[in-house]
C-alpha cells in the first residue's frame, strides 16, 4: 500500500504539473490563488504550498509585466536570448540599484521582485555568472572573479 500511495503521489503530480503548465499557457495568472482555483475546476485537489512548490519545481517565476501586474511564466524554456529580453524589461520596472565589490553584485529591487529579477539573471546562462541569492528585495550574484564583476555590474547598469 505505501508504495503504491508514493507511486499515485508521483503521477499525479506530474499530471498536476502539466495542467499548472497548460494554464499558464493558456492565461496569465498573477496568483497562485487563481491557479489553484483553476487546478480544482479541473479536478485537482491540491493546497497552496503544493502549488508554490510545482511551480518552483517547473522552473516558474512571478514576473512583473507593469506597474503592480505580475504574472506566472516558466522560465525554464526560455533561451538565453529571450531572457535577456526579459531581465531588461524586469531591470527597468524593478531594480532601484547595482552595487559591487569584490567578486559580488549587490542588486536592489523593488519589494518581492528579487526572486524573479534572480531567476531571469540565472536563465542568462552567461558563464561569468557563478549563481544568484534572492531575499525579497535583494540578490546577490556570484562572479567568477572581480574583473569578470566589473563586466557584469557595467552590464547590469546598462540595462536600467
């Protein structure tokens, strides 16, 4: 009996996780409220934390697309390119400033930005880029040495 309950977790899972992906698909949402009220429409039991947790998982993050509008994308099929795009648009909407020293970027952001301005940096795939830390309105980026870290806090500045 248990492993077929961790068996039927795992499946319905997925099947969770393609529905949560087809909803974003089809309309923006900017809460996971909506979705889970979406999800339970289409047969879905599931709670909020379990909705924050598969969005987590398929690589979504809350991006802000105006003033006080935000919505779920999932950033994991972006290419480099298209994120690029994305990270100018977040920088102008959400950033207040780009600060570094040493082999660290300090980026500032509008409060509950920073996981999504941090989310869009990591899809970048840019090597000079070791990783990112988001709190609410704070990252912090990782550069692979102080020379790269100046290339990239110029970049980071070009794009405010």
């Amino acid at each position: 009996m248990y492993n077929y309950a961790i068996v039927m977790n795992i499946y319905s899972g997925a099947k969770r996780r393609e529905a949560l992906r087809i909803l974003l698909q089809e309309q923006p949402a900017g809460r996971q409220t909506g979705l889970l009220r979406a999800l339970r429409k289409r047969g879905f039991r599931a709670t909020q934390a379990t909705v924050s947790r598969d969005l987590q998982a398929m690589g979504a993050a809350r991006i802000r697309t105006g003033p006080g509008e935000f919505h779920y994308e999932i950033l994991d099929a972006l290419t480099p390119g298209a994120a690029l795009s994305k990270v100018r648009t977040m920088f102008r909407d959400s950033v207040l400033s780009v600060k570094g020293t040493g082999a660290l970027v300090l980026v500032k952001t509008t409060p509950g930005n920073a996981s999504g301005v941090a989310s869009l940096i990591d899809r970048l795939r840019r090597p000079d880029i070791l990783g990112t830390v988001a709190g609410d309105d704070t990252i912090l980026v990782v550069v692979d040495g102080e020379k790269k870290r100046a290339d990239v806090e110029r970049d980071f500045q070009s794009f405010r």
